[in-house]
C-alpha cells in the first residue's frame, strides 16, 4: 500500500515557505522530470513499469525520500537567517528547555531500523513459491507411495527455502541497524541558559543532536545532523560514504542558486552538509535542519528495509516451475482418463496418473541445482571470491551488463600526480619543484593532491631541497580565492611566495609567464591560449592546478634594515658590532612587494605571528631564525594582496591511474559479451577519460542531473544505451539498474561504499569487496577478495559452467519426461494393460535421476561459454515439443514388437511387455545425458566428464539386471528373450541418429541448443 505523503508539518518541522506536499511540483522538482511527460510519481511509490510482457519494479523516490530532499533545498536555495526562522532558531543557539522539548518532540537523533516483515507472513509466502509447490506435491506423492524418505528429504528443502528467505530478510534489518551505527559519534552545539540567555558551547552526543541546533565542526568530526552551514572557513568535508568519491569537497556558506530553473542536485550543494559525512579540514558552524529519520541517509535505510527484488534466477526458476505445472496439469488428467477407460481400474489409474507426475517433474531439480550452485561456489571461493547467497552463482553466468563504479576497481583509489607542465605543455622540474614546497610548507590539513604532489616530490628526489628554505608565513586557502600561498625564504636572494590554486583564479593574478630561462608578458592571447591548455587536461580527466611564483624583494630590504637597525643598536651596547647575515643583502629590485610594516604606509599591522612550523618540521639550528624573528619584531605580515603580478609557472595535473590489469579484464569481460556500464559520483568526464583508458567504448554518455529530467521510457532507453553515467546519487544508481533490469537485462553492481548499497540490493548480483563498508557488504551477494575484474571474470565463467549444467539437467529430465508421457498417453488409449506399473515407472525415474547426480562435475562447450545464457521457459517448451517425441517414436514400435513379435498381448503377458519397455526406457534415458549435454556429435567431438561416463554405465548395468534381481520379481518384472537385447541395440543407435539429426535441425532454426 502507498505511504500517505509526509509533509514537513507530518515531521514536526514549522512551515517553511513554499511547502508543498511530497508528491507536488516541488517534490517534481527535486526529481527534475517535467509534467509533460509520464512521471513516475504519477504511479504507486515504489512501481514504475515499461513496454513488455514482463516488468521489473523500477524504484522511484518514496514520499519520505521528496521530503527529505524538498527540504534540504529549500534550506540550501534560502539565506541564513530565513532558515533560521522556519526553525524557529538562532545563531547563538537553543535554550535548554527549547533543546529538551525538541528532542522529545522529534526523538533521538538515530536511524530507527527498519522493521522486519513477520515470520508467519516469511513462511506463508514462501510457502506458495510455485517451486516449493512442486516439492510439497512431490513429498505428498512420496507418502502415498509410503517412501517416508523421499517426503522427509523434500520437506527439508522446502524447511531450507524458508529458512534462507528468513535468513534474508535479517541481513537486511542488520544492514540498516549497521548504517545507524556509523553516525554514532559526538557534536559541539551552542546552547543558550534557560535565565540568563547566555551562549555556551557543549559537547553531547549526537543522538541528543535536534533541529534548530547550531553546531561548531571541526576537522575530523561527522556531521551530527542534515545542516545548513552558516559559516566556513577552508571547510572540507569528506563524502566518499554517500558518493563513492575519495576527494573532499569545499563547503561554504553561500546560497546554492537555481541552473535554468531547476534546482541543483542535492549532493552538489556548498552549502549543506549531510548525516555520515566527515569534516576533513577546517572549521564551520552549521544549523541542523533534520536528524534521524528525517535525513539523507535514512532514506538508505529505508531502501535497504525494503524487500529485495526477484533476480533474474529466481525469475527464471518461477517460470520454468510454473511450466512444469501447467504441463502436469494437463496432461495427468489425461493419463488417467485414457487408462480408466481402457482398464476400467479406476483406482489404479489414479495411482498410475500420480506415478506419472512423478515422473514427469524432474524432482531431483533442487538437488542438481542445489548441487550446481554450491559446486559453483566452491570453485569461485579457490579464485578469491566467497558466495553469500548460492543463486548468484548462476546470476553471475547469466550477467550481460556490469554496473561499476570507477574508483577502486578501473583505478588504483589513489590520486596520483601525473604530469607538471610548462607554458608550452612539455614536462619542466620548475613547477614539479614549486609545488613540492608549497606542499611541504604549508600547515593546514593536507588533502590527497598534496600528498600526491609530496609523494611525487619526494620520488624526484626534492625533499632535501626543503632544507634550504624556511617560511615566512602562509596565506591559507579559502573558497573565495580559490589557492593556497606559503612565502619562504631561501639561502639568497628576496622572500619567495609560491602559490598553488585554481587555474583561472592563479592565472588572472600573474602578469607574466616562465618560458625556459626567461619570462614574457601575459597578453590577453597567450592568457586564453593557457587556460585552453588546462581545460584541454580536464577534458582529458585531469585535474589540474595553476603554480605560480614571486619575489617580495621590499620585505627583503626591510629585513635587511632591521638588522642594520639592530646590529647598531649592539654595537653601541657591546663596542663590537653584530656581523650581516648574507640572507639579509638586498639584491637587485625586480619586483614590488606589498608586505605591510607597522606604522608605514602598508596599513594597520596584523596582530598574526608567523605560524609554527609543522610538526617535524623544526630544526634545532636554523639558519632563517633571524628573519622570521625580524618579521614578528618589525610588524610585516603577508595578504591576499601579495597574490598580484606572479609569474606564471606551469600545471600540476593529477589522475586515479588505471590499474595494470584493468584493460586486461576490460577486454575478456567483453570477449565473455558482457557489457561494462560505468555508474560514478564524479563528473562524466572524468569517468570518460578512465574509460579510454581501460577500452571501455564511451560512445553514449549522460549524467544523473539529465536521467532525472526523463520520462518513464526514455528514462530506461537512456539508461540502457548510455556506457558512462556520471554525477550519480545512491538512489540514482539504484534506478538506473532497475531501468535495465525493466529492459530484460541480467544486471550486475560492483561497489564497495554505503552510497552503493541501494544498486547492490536492486542488481540481479551484487558484488562487493572485503575492504567495503559493513553495508556494501551485507547488500551485496558476492564479496571479492581482491578488488579487481580479472576475479570477477573468473566469476562469470563459473557461472555460466553452473547455468548451462543445471539447463542441462532441466532440458533432459523434461524432454524425457515429456517423450515419457506421450508414450503413457498411447499405451493407455490402446493397450488392455498398464505399460508399466507404477512401481517401475518410479523405480526407473528414479534409477534415470541418480544418473543426473554426476552433472554437476560435466564441463561445458567452450562456445556455451562464450555469451550469458539465461532462464527461457519458452525455450524448454520448444525443446519439450521438438525433442520429446522423438524417444516416443521408438517406445511406440518397441510397444509393436512386444505386442506382434513376442506376443505380450493379453493381461496375463503384461509382465514381459512392461519389463520390456522398461529396460528400453533406462538405456535410451541414460544414453540421452551425452546427447543432449552438448551441440557437438557425442564421443567423437565431445566426451563428458568421467563422473558422467560411470554413471551412465552403472546406471544401465543396473537397470539390465534389475528384472533378475529379487527387486526385479518385487515389482513383477519378467525375464527378457536374448534377441530383445538385439533390438535394444539397435533402437539405441537409431534414437542416437535420430536425436542428432533433429539436433542439426533444431540448431539452425533456433540458433542454439541448451
């Protein structure tokens, strides 16, 4: 049933202009479709069909999910102190009493999790899967038949079918309940006293955390709440847990603006900050709008609560079930009808009609599959890969799409400095040197471009060049500027600023650039022909930073004067004046300096100290004490107006490198015809670049922002046909993977973050690795040991080995049983007799189904190999009808030559004519497993496995001698002629051919065999 839409009043928020109810043009606003078209929304949440016979669930947004994101952009699209209001909050924070009712008014600041379905309702609906129908019909037919056994065995795998779905259905109330558990942590709020109305600072637990709280972040905290952030100062904030992607993101203050009149994606916000994020550098001050289950990330736990969509095996067991059913269903009626009138025993023509069902379900089908899977997974846990739930085994055989992500598993997962360029875009070791010591000097919290810079750095052997120089000051980054500035000094010459930042916000503050050995003017041309160069590189996935340099030779005299000043002033006091430091020599002016000294023309004089080195960073002797003292003493500090006329040096361009084996396991997935489709958080063209890189084709590539603007239709068509989809939310990955499941794909996920455990629970397989999150983990049905797609290569073929012997097993046992049935038919409508009693009919579906224990151990046709193959009921009905009745032909001409030739023609003959049939019933039934395992011609172009090869031996040696064994004269069997034995033979090579020749046949009409 559809939830009632959840307004921000239902929350217990206060109205907020411009609130709507979810399912209104705001809520259609966040999803970004048009009313013109057909929107999800129209339909029940959680439903969204296309064209076809059969339709997979695509999930579209619950009214909880619109909520959440209706409010988090309003916040984000309105200014501070309009926030503020609709909260009914302040900037120095809630009182006491107004935080205690809020908590108890919205509860703790936790994510409930999600309530598991009752276990009578588990077992009720497991219990009418037709495939546990099939096997309480077979365990019902065992008890009348008093095989105690066989019921007891079928009544535990159905015991063991529930009993996995239960097993299910607790992971995934384990997988929310871990998701609460990650946001467990601390939060500085501000809290004003109940009398006095003064501000204080408090640290609580966050689970105390409510909305209308103004928190302080700090680095290396997680956010407590859904906030919109009042203040930032060079605030980044990890999201890797909701996006996937390693690098920070800056956050400011700012309001978030509309593009042509749609709203930003949420998750590209600057100025909110979500539940489960991580404060990585800088400070803040944020207002929560929404805790617990009113945020972001509770709407994953609220799809992980959900159940979990039929994959393309159970879908495909469902049909080949439900055949089977109908096919029952048909034909008993018949059997019973025909030989009822014949004999006029109706009793034993119901006993004979059940024995009949009997034989024509292949009971042994969960034991083959059962056996198929876990064999698949044992061979996959040798290649590195542990099997969490048996059918994704044969999932991963039937996959043609794979869905990854692009970090971690095309990449290495680490940001690597890959190029440092000139003006002319060669390779120069200027900038490679210049970034190395911003890098090396500066005192903030490093992020990974700065430990890939000092990693490079260091490889070129530049960390001893740190030794000569030592800073000054820094000018720390900020999102207005856009950079990060270090001024050192060096063993001559004036104090250097290097600056390191955005390329269009460097390069407008440079006047002229570095060519070789000299430095030319930065005309108007040669500025647009630089940032060409740089969009080139981020055209290319690169991301790139601007390096750029300048002297200060004015702080340099002032320091030099200084030390005249003080040298002095010493000499007055000692007789003896102090020797000049050579660092303190004024060289030749090339460049004007805007450092400010107290109580000159530069302005008031900053009251900052020159920072402290970093840790590890002090030496004991430096030789450039004196300058940094000088600078404190004469009152000269460093600003953003220092930044001007730098000479421009180069790029710094970095990448996630390929791995070394990702265009290797590129290419055999695509040799195996499964397609990669590359779902990402980052930019497209980033994720384009990888995807050169590793031979994946990018021909068709679309974003998250442009999926969302689609209809129902072109939404799964877009999806489909695009190979590179970047800027992608958790739940739009998730939608994405249903809209190709909707197109009768088989789908794989691989991801390993929380933001991809809504795909991993909506794809056919989900894929996951053991250095993924907890949730990742438990969504996925696959784990790898080893994040890599050569593992998952190895996977798929196992797969396919897996599917194409269980397909085996169900073609065999049905074409058989169908031919079987045929044959019952026309001996009942003609014959005084039963053919065979029911006792042997079961003895021989019996002997026929150990004969099939051994498939599981047979290979495969390299050419089965080669493409997915997955479930067709139309298939096997077309395989039933078209090779059945070929066993018929010959049962019918041996039913002739018993009755004419060897006069089993009368009630008291029936022994000789059903121990006939039967032994000709074993030997071809046992002989048909080679000629239907492979499209190739039988022991002359393929052998089967040996298991194979002795089970059919022993099982037509047994059933040869079974009519002169003690159980042969149980059952009424009767000794056969010796010339029998000839026609036995020679109705055995004839069904051989005939079966070959129809395989030809059959192969050139359908253009395949299993």
């Amino acid at each position: 049933m559809a939830a009632a839409p959840v307004s921000l009043h239902d929350a217990g928020y206060s109205a907020l202009p411009g609130d709507e109810p979810a399912g209104s043009t705001a809520g259609a606003a966040y999803l970004g479709r048009r009313r013109s078209t057909l929107s999800p929304l129209s339909l029940p949440p959680g439903l969204q069909l296309s064209g076809g016979t059969e339709h997979v669930a695509v999930p579209i947004p619950s009214d909880h999910e619109a909520a959440v994101a209706q409010r988090l952009l309003w916040h984000a699209q309105h200014q501070v102190p309009a926030c503020l209001a609709s909260l009914q909050a302040s900037r120095e924070g809630l009182t006491e009493s107004e935080a205690a009712e809020r908590l108890r008014r919205h509860g703790p600041n936790a994510i409930a999790a999600h309530r598991p379905v009752a276990w009578y309702s588990v077992l009720w609906h497991s219990l009418w899967h037709p495939f546990n129908v099939i096997l309480l019909l077979l365990a019902g037919v065992s008890l009348i038949t008093a095989d105690l056994a066989a019921a007891t065995i079928m009544t535990v795998m159905v015991a063991a079918s529930k009993a996995l779905r239960f097993g299910q259905e607790l992971r995934s109330t384990v997988a929310a309940a871990r998701l609460a558990e990650m946001v467990h942590a601390q939060a500085t709020v501000l809290r004003r006293h109940d009398q006095t109305g003064l501000p204080a600072e408090f640290i609580i637990d966050q689970r105390l955390v409510v909305p209308g709280d103004c928190v302080r972040l700090y680095a290396g905290e997680m956010m407590p709440g859904d906030m919109r952030l009042m203040q930032a100062r060079d605030l980044f904030v990890g999201q890797a847990a909701l996006t996937g992607e390693a690098m920070p993101v800056e956050k400011t203050a700012r309001t978030a603006r509309c593009s042509g009149g749609a709203p930003p994606p949420l998750l590209e916000c600057r100025c909110l900050g979500l539940m489960g994020t991580h404060v990585v550098s800088g400070t803040g001050l944020g207002l929560v709008v929404a805790t617990g289950n009113s945020t972001y990330v509770s709407t994953l736990a609220e799809q992980l609560g959900r159940q979990k969509p039929p994959n393309a095996f159970q879908r495909g067991v469902k049909r080949v079930s439900w055949l089977l059913i109908a096919l029952m269903a048909a034909m008993v009626p018949l059997v019973v009808l025909s030989n009822g009138l014949m004999t006029g025993d109706w009793a034993q023509a119901a006993l004979f009609g059940i024995s009949v069902a009997v034989g024509l379900t292949p009971e042994m089908l969960p034991m083959v599959v059962n056996a198929n899977l876990a064999r698949g997974a044992v061979a996959m846990a040798k290649q590195r890969t542990i099997v969490k739930r048996l059918d994704a085994v044969q999932n991963l055989g039937a996959m043609d799409i794979l869905c990854t992500d692009k970090t971690g598993t095309l990449t290495q997962d680490q940001v690597v400095l890959t190029r440092w360029l000139d003006c002319r875009g060669a390779e120069s070791a200027p900038v490679l040197r210049y970034g190395f010591l911003n890098a090396f000097f500066q005192t903030g919290s490093r992020n990974l471009l700065d430990a890939a810079i000092l990693d490079s750095g260091k490889a070129a052997g530049l960390e001893g060049e740190a030794v000569h120089y030592e800073r000054l000051d820094e000018l720390p980054f900020d999102f207005v500027r856009r950079r990060l500035s270090v001024v050192l000094q060096g063993e001559g010459g004036p104090p250097l600023l290097v600056c390191k930042g955005a390329v269009e916000e460097t390069l407008a503050l440079c006047s002229c650039a570095e060519t070789g050995e000299e430095s030319l003017p930065l005309e108007e041309s040669a500025r647009q022909a630089l940032l060409d160069l740089g969009q080139r590189l981020n055209n290319d996935g690169l991301r790139v930073l601007a390096v750029a340099v300048r002297e200060l030779p004015s702080v340099a005299e002032a320091l030099a004067a200084a030390a005249i000043a003080d040298g002095s002033r010493s000499g007055a006091a000692s007789g003896n004046a102090s020797p000049r430091s050579p660092l303190l020599e004024t060289p030749s002016p090339v460049a004007g300096g805007t450092g400010k000294l107290a109580g000159g023309d530069g302005g008031e004089a900053s009251q900052r100290s020159p920072p402290t080195p970093p840790a590890g960073r002090q030496r004991a002797a430096s030789p450039f004490a004196g300058s940094v003292a000088s600078l404190a003493s004469i009152g000269v500090s460093f600003s953003a107006e220092d930044e001007a006329d730098m000479r421009f040096v180069g790029f710094l361009a970095f990448l996630d490198p390929p791995k070394e084996t990702a265009r290797q396991a590129v290419a055999e997935l695509r040799a195996k015809s499964v397609a990669l489709k590359v779902l990402t958080g980052d930019s497209a063209e980033v994720a384009c670049h990888v995807c050169r890189q590793v031979g994946i084709p990018a021909f068709a590539v679309t974003t998250g922002p442009e999926l969302a603007k689609l209809g129902a239709a072109e939404y799964v068509d877009a999806a489909r046909r695009a190979t590179v989809i970047g800027r992608l939310t958790p739940a739009q990955k998730a939608r994405v993977v249903a809209a190709l499941k909707d197109a009768r794909h088989t789908v794989g996920f691989l991801g390993d973050g929380i933001n991809d455990a809504p795909a991993l629970r909506t794809a056919d397989v989900g894929i996951s690795v053991d250095s993924g999150s907890d949730i990742a983990k438990d969504a996925a049905d696959v784990i790898l040991l080893e994040k890599s797609l050569l593992v998952l290569g190895h996977g798929v073929v196992q797969g396919r080995i897996t599917h194409g012997n269980t397909i085996k097993y169900i073609k065999m046992a049905a074409s058989s049983n169908f031919g079987n049935v045929l044959s019952v038919l026309v001996a009942s409508a003609c014959l005084p007799f039963q053919p065979m009693r029911p006792i042997q009919l079961l003895t021989q579906n019996m002997l026929y189904d150990l004969s099939q224990t051994a498939i599981p151990f047979d290979t495969m046709d390299e050419s089965y190999l080669a493409v997915p193959r997955g479930w067709s009921a139309s298939s096997l009905l077309t395989f039933m009808l078209c090779i059945g009745p070929i066993s018929s032909i010959f049962d019918i001409a041996t039913f002739a030559l018993l009755w004419f030739v060897y006069g089993a023609n009368t009630p008291e003959r029936q022994a000789l004519f059903q121990t006939g049939w039967f032994t000709l019933g074993i030997v071809t039934q046992t002989m048909v497993v080679h000629l239907i395992r492979t499209a190739r011609i039988p022991f002359l172009q393929e052998v089967a496995a040996w298991p194979v090869v002795l089970a059919t031996l022993v099982v037509s040696a047994t059933g040869l001698a079974l009519p002169y064994t003690p159980v042969g004269r149980v059952e009424q069997m009767d000794g056969l002629p010796p010339s029998f034995y000839a026609w036995v033979a020679a109705t055995l090579a004839g069904y051989a051919l005939s079966v070959q020749l129809a395989k030809s046949l059959y192969c050139r009409i359908f253009h395949r065999w299993l």
